[in-house]
C-alpha cells in the first residue's frame, strides 16, 4: 500500500512496503511462509530467500508482557523508546495483540522518520518473537512522537503482511560501515554519520551530505539500492539520510523488512529532481 500526499512546505509518502519496492523473494522452504500478522488467509511478503532466522529471548520471558520488555531493553535505547501492550482497535477482525509506542523525537520530518524506524525495528522482533512462542501475532501499531517541549505528535503505525523468521545479513558493524562508506565514496557522498542498530539482526542508518543536492536527489534510488540492496535487501531494515552542504536533511526513508514498513520524504528544494517521486 503506498499513500502519497503534499502538503505545502513538504513532499512525504508513507508506505507498507510491496513487491513494488523491493522485490520479493519465494522461501527456498516447502509450504507456506508463516504471516507474522497472523492472518494465514493472506500470503505473506518475503524478502529474504532463506527463513532461518529466530530472535533470542531469555527464557525467564514467558507472557507477552516480559517479551516485550526483554526486546524493548534490548534494544539500547534507554527513555528514547517505550512500548507497551494494548488493544487491538475494534474494527480488526484479526485476533491478536497491538502494540504502543512513545517515541523521542525533535519534531522534524527526518526526526519523525527515524524515530518511527527503531520502534519499527523493535516491532518486527517482538512480533517474531511471539509467533515463535505459539503466541498471539502483532496485528498493528500506534506511535506517539515525544517532543523536547513536552507536546506529542502521532506517528504512522501500523504491521504488513510479512513472512517470519526471514534471514538477513549478520555482518559484523565493522564490515558494515566499511562497505557503506565506500558505496557513498563512489556516490560522491560524504558520510557524516554510520550507525548499526541490534534490534534483532544489523540494521544501518546512514546521513551523508552533499555539495550538490539536485544530482544526489536524482540519484538517491541507484544509491539506496546500492548501499542497502534490492532483491533481496541485505539488511532487515535501513535509516537513509541525505543533507545539503548546510546540514539541512533533503531526502529521509527508512525500511523495516520485518514490519513490511517504511517513509519517505523529499524536501520541496530538490523534488523535481528526486528519483523517489519519479521513479
């Protein structure tokens, strides 16, 4: 499903990530891929070409409640994220469990984004995590931005259709940020920041800069492909981050292959350009 709209100052699409975007890849196993949202009716999305993949929980785990303590603490990101267990609203008609995030954020659009992405991240292992105890799915979301002035936004929540236990790239953080700078090298990109999260497996957020947005615009999905990969992805998510020679973010996207989620956004100044608006 992909949602575009504009308003004045900003071009920002939200989106349940689809064949469309990243292509899909069939499990090498036989049957059917379990649906991490539990509705076995619809065929999950799977991304990755082997499903080996199982999160480490502590066994003293052992309700929904302590799993999504031990993965939330896990996580490492202190006050920055809370998560609890709610009700699923009461249109879903199916059975499972949603979960509530209050988030840290600055308020901007690139802040919103990335916040979004690690309660993202932490939602696709708890989820896995519950379908590998026999227990209710994630059937969806709701996020609450935190601003610095005490005020709260709403984030876009939400659970795709996606195959468990998909199996990405375990490389150590080291290979990780030694690969990416050398692919933002070539871009003509400067890295000003490479950080893996350990959610379940790595997931890089990259924010580079250029002195010439318009040509980074127009190349930012060869780039993205080329740091992140395309069919199949390498990691089980990405943060992407591009700033112009001021430090002013002009492109933002994430992806969470475990939640079937991610964002975008294009600032206005480089939008004509932008190969993510036009292809």
């Amino acid at each position: 499903m992909r949602v575009l709209w504009q308003p004045r100052f900003v071009v920002i699409a939200v989106l349940f990530l689809a064949a469309t975007t990243f292509g899909v890849v069939r499990a090498s196993g036989g049957g059917s891929p379990t649906n991490l949202r539990g509705d076995q009716s619809v065929t999950p999305v799977t991304y990755s070409s082997t499903d080996t993949w199982t999160p480490t929980v502590p066994s003293s785990a052992s309700t929904p409640a302590a799993i999504v303590s031990a993965i939330s603490n896990a996580a490492g990101l202190g006050t920055a994220l809370r998560v609890s267990l709610t009700d699923p609203a009461a249109q879903d008609t199916t059975q499972g469990s949603s979960l509530n995030f209050d988030v840290a954020t600055d308020g901007s659009v690139a802040g919103n984004i990335h916040a979004a992405w690690e309660a993202d991240l932490v939602q696709g292992v708890i989820a896995e995590a519950f379908v590998a105890r026999g227990m209710q799915p994630v059937i969806t979301s709701t996020m609450t931005g935190d601003l610095p002035n005490g005020q709260t936004v709403t984030l876009q929540g939400g659970m795709g259709d996606v195959a468990a236990r998909q199996s990405f790239s375990s490389d150590s953080d080291a290979a990780i940020q030694q690969r990416l700078d050398a692919v933002l090298t070539q871009a003509n990109l400067t890295p000003v920041s490479i950080t893996v999260m350990h959610v379940g497996q790595p997931a890089p957020a990259v924010v580079a800069r250029t002195n010439d947005p318009s040509s980074a615009a127009a190349a930012a999905s060869t780039t993205m492909r080329a740091l992140f990969g395309a069919n199949p992805p390498l990691y089980e998510g990405y943060y992407f981050e591009i700033e112009n020679a001021a430090g002013a973010p002009i492109i933002a996207e994430s992806a969470s292959f475990r939640t079937g989620s991610g964002r975008s956004w294009v600032d206005p100044s480089v939008a004509a350009s932008s190969s993510l608006i036009h292809g």
